[in-house]
C-alpha cells in the first residue's frame, strides 16, 4: 500500500527561525526545498552553522566538518 500523505508547510513559521543571511533566498522557510538544494551542492542549509560560519556563505560538507572538529557546533 503507497500512500501519499499531504504535508501543510509551515513557511511562515519557519521563516520566523530560519537563520540564513541571504536576503534574496526564494527557498527561506521551505525547508524541504533547502535542504534539498543544498545537499544537491554538497552544502548544508544555514541553519546547521553558528552565525559567524553561516555569514561567510561557505555551507560546504568541509567546513562544517572544520567547525565539528573545532568543536564550534
């Protein structure tokens, strides 16, 4: 049995939390669609890096990495 099951997206709600700097974002708020986009990147969304890593736009699987071994997130 494959149900598909209708998901209400909360956009409004999470664009009230999402912490991603890039004012002409047009995923800010969706976050299946962001997450999707950045990992497309070998990225991961701004909301996975404390505010100074998130402002240098370098969302990179490696600079995250950096900061877990800095012991920054």
């Amino acid at each position: 049995m494959d149900q598909e099951v209708a998901v209400e997206c909360k956009q409004d709600r999470n664009k009230k939390s999402c912490s991603c700097s890039y004012e002409p974002c047009a995923r800010k708020g969706i976050c299946c669609e962001c997450i999707s986009y950045h990992v497309r990147h070998r990225e991961l969304p701004a909301c996975c890096f404390p505010p100074a890593a998130e402002r240098t736009y370098d969302r990179s699987f490696e600079h995250f990495a950096r900061l877990v071994m800095q012991k920054q997130v």
